[in-house]
C-alpha cells in the first residue's frame, strides 16, 4: 500500500498498488477484484458462447461457498468472483464447463464431450487445481 497511490487499485509493472487509508482497505479491494473477475468473466463468456454458437446469456457474480459456477434453466450464467484468483486456464475451464451446461444440463457423456470441444486447454488439470488449491482461494476477504 502506498500512501499517496490513489484510493482505487491499479496494477503497474505487474505489482498492485493500492492507496488510501489501512481502514477499509479489504472491501475496497475485494469490490475491484469482482469488478475485475466480471470483465474477464464476460470476455471469457462471449468467447465460449460464440464457439458453442450461443447467445451470450445474463453475467452475475456469485460468492458460494461451494459452487465455482452455475448455469440456471433460463441459461443465465454465475460465476464465483474468487475465481479472479486462480490462474487464468482454470477461470476459463469453469467458464467453458456453465457454457456446456447451456447445451447439456448434466454431466452426460455427450456434455463432457461438448466440454472438450468448448475448451482449448486440459479439464483435468484445470479440475486437478481447483481441487488442490480451490479453498486457498476463500482465505483473502473471508
């Protein structure tokens, strides 16, 4: 944290700086994180949607305690914001896998197949990940 920073955060030459007084500090960044994880998230989202020739549904973030994402029957899509955490391949694994859902609401043999079409890296390590290293993801900001 930098003092005379400004209050919002901004990355330069890849360190975040945050300005501002100590107080309040977690909110301010957990509120820039979800802002962040909604951009990459909608980038993501029309990525796969336009593969999977879909129309990009309704974004919202989520703060489940179990889920990563969800796709409800209307077809909208929530993501978990901590996912902005994780590395980029997993993000866009969890991404793929609701745009599957789109297609094949469960986790049928033709969905999985869907999956490895929509996503251009490997579900397993992107799986293998979350299961490590997903709770490390709910420690920052509780």
């Amino acid at each position: 944290m930098v003092g005379a920073a400004p209050r919002k955060p901004v990355i330069t030459d890849g360190r975040l700086i945050v300005g501002g007084p100590v107080e309040g500090l977690s909110p301010r960044l957990q509120r820039w994180l979800e802002a962040e994880a909604l951009a990459l998230f909608a980038v993501d989202l029309a990525h796969y949607c336009a593969l999977a020739g879909e129309v990009v549904p309704r974004l919202s973030l989520s703060r489940a305690q179990r889920r990563w994402g969800s796709c409800a029957a209307d077809g909208s899509i929530r993501m978990n914001w901590r996912l902005i955490m994780a590395p980029d391949f997993v993000r866009r694994s969890v991404v793929a896998h609701e745009v599957a859902h789109m297609k094949h609401f469960d986790h049928s043999p033709a969905f999985h197949a869907h999956l490895e079409q929509l996503f251009e890296g490997e579900i397993e390590s992107a799986n293998r990940w979350l299961k490590r290293h997903g709770r490390s993801l709910y420690v920052p900001f509780g």
